[in-house]
C-alpha cells in the first residue's frame, strides 16, 4: 500500500463572486486493494469529510474505472447541497494501483428573484 494525497486547485466556477449550489461530486477511478477519503473546501474553509452514496466516508473502487458519487451529507440521511463560490478537494488515502481518471462537480449557479 502508499499513502496518497492529491489535492485540486480551488476553483470558482468561473466567476469568484457568484454563489452556486453544489450537489455532488462525481469521481472515476479505479485501485487493486484499499480505500481512499474525499474531502471537500468550500470557500477557503476547513476540509469537510465526505460521503458515497451508502453514506461511507471510506470509499473503496473497483480493479476497473468506476464512478462513485460523492455527497457532502450522508445520503442515507439526507443528499444536501451546499452553497459555496469556491471549491477545492483533497484524495487521501492507503491504496494500491491507483489512478484517477475524472472528478466532475455537480452544481447550479443560484437563481436571483428581483
């Protein structure tokens, strides 16, 4: 096993001042043996832990390329979406063979009433 740690950028989702609603993040990867944490920043603060769709904080993917959702409240409760103008993401864990392939950011931008 190696303990891995990847880190993203931050980012604003092209516009630093407007506040958008995430729901999930969508990660395609694949490991041989292991597990591996999300963790999501939103808006420069602390890390949040978070959860796949069984509400695990320890995710585990496949010998082959999977997507997992992942959501920043456990879903068996509750899939809330949070609202944030930057998002950064940190992957830790002890793994063996593994390789990222794609995270993708669900999300709208939130609507003005006026």
């Amino acid at each position: 096993y190696k303990y891995i740690i990847a880190e993203t950028k931050s980012y604003d989702f092209g516009d630093s001042g407007q506040e958008v609603k995430i729901y999930k993040i969508a990660v395609n990867a694949k490991h041989n043996r292991g597990h591996i944490k999300i963790f999501a920043s939103l808006d420069g603060n602390p890390y949040l832990e978070m959860y796949d769709d069984l509400g695990n904080t320890r995710i585990a993917f496949n010998r082959s390329f999977t997507n997992k959702e992942i959501y920043f409240s456990d879903p068996s409760i509750e899939k809330k979406p949070v609202l944030a103008r930057r998002l950064k993401i940190k992957i830790k864990g002890e793994v063996e063979g593994f390789h990222l392939n794609d995270i993708s950011v669900i999300y709208r931008t939130k609507g003005v009433i006026g």
